[in-house]
C-alpha cells in the first residue's frame, strides 16, 4: 500500500534496486524502458526511420548506464529518463547537422555492369594472353623492365640490382617498351 501523497513509481523502484546490486531488477529496468521509450520516441519524433529509433534507445539505454549512480531514488525516474533521451536525440540531431554540412551524399552506383556483353571473363583471358604475347615480342631489355617492374613491382633499384641494368636505363626501356606495347596491341 502507498503513503498519502506519494505515486506509484515502479521504475524509480526498479533502478534504486539496480543501484543496490540486483541484476535482475537492472535488466527488467532496461526491458521497460526500452519499451517505453520506443513509444515515446515514436509519439513524438515520428519522421524517423526504424533504424534510428533504435539509435536512439541504444543509447539512451547507454547513457543511462553510465550515469545510473547519479540518480536521485528520491525523484520520480521518467522525467530523468526522458530528459536522458531528450539529450541523447539533440546529440544525435548535432552530429547529423554538423556531417550533413561537412559531406555531400551522391546516389550509389552500381560497382559492376548488368548489360550481357560486359564482365565477360573470355574476353579479359583473351586480352591477357594477347598482352602476354606482346611482351614477349619485345626486346630483352624492354621485356626485362618490364616484367620487373610492371609484373614484379620491383622497386627501380632492386630491379637494377637484379639485372645489372642502371636506373637511368630502366626508365628508357620501360617508356620504350609501354609505346611498343601500345602499338603492338593497337594492332590487334
């Protein structure tokens, strides 16, 4: 039976429980509120999506357990509760405000192409075996920098280092060969 003059407050009851140490009582605090404040959150901010509602909870939810000792069990717990959320939605509205002037959303576009005629593997087989006889049809030294430089990713000195060949000379046959190849393939 309640006193004269004082409410019913069975969330404040459940969280001065919690802040004693029942486990319990915290995770039926939780589910409660989580319920409640998807009500309310859905009553009052109606523009948002599913996914931000659920946002929102988190980390109300969040908040909430982080400064669970600073609540007073002598004041009614749905004002503080809803204040939290009150703070955690204006938080939220700031960081989408502040990215929202910070970034400029484009539409996805797709990564590969739908139409029958492109991502067609025969074909990028066809143009690798035509590049690879290409490269053979160079001259050593071109095919050499190349090879080492372009297919092995080798550095400009290792690749000196392993062929003998100096830097400067490299560079020339590897701009030679890339024209060679371009005229080559173009052929083709």
């Amino acid at each position: 039976m309640m006193e004269a003059g004082k409410r019913e407050d069975p969330l404040g009851e459940l969280m001065r429980r919690a802040q004693t140490g029942d486990a319990a009582a915290y995770a039926e605090l939780l589910k409660e509120a989580a319920t409640i404040l998807r009500r309310v959150i859905r009553g009052r901010r109606t523009g948002l999506n599913d996914e931000d509602v659920d946002d929102l909870i988190q980390e109300t939810l969040l908040a909430l357990h982080n400064v669970r000792a600073t609540y007073d069990p002598a004041r009614p717990f749905m004002p503080w509760l809803l204040a939290i959320a009150h703070n955690r939605f204006v938080d939220g509205a700031r960081r989408y405000f502040r990215k929202g002037a910070r970034e400029v959303q484009i539409d996805e576009q797709s990564v590969t192409f739908t139409l029958p005629d492109t991502n067609n593997i025969e074909e990028a087989f066809e143009e690798y075996q035509a590049l690879r006889q290409a490269i053979q049809e160079l001259p050593w030294g071109q095919r050499a920098a190349i090879e080492m430089l372009k297919l092995q990713e080798m550095s400009l000195k290792e690749a000196s280092e392993a062929s003998g060949i100096s830097i400067g000379a490299l560079k020339v046959a590897t701009h030679r060969a890339m024209n060679a190849l371009r005229k080559l393939l173009e052929k083709r």
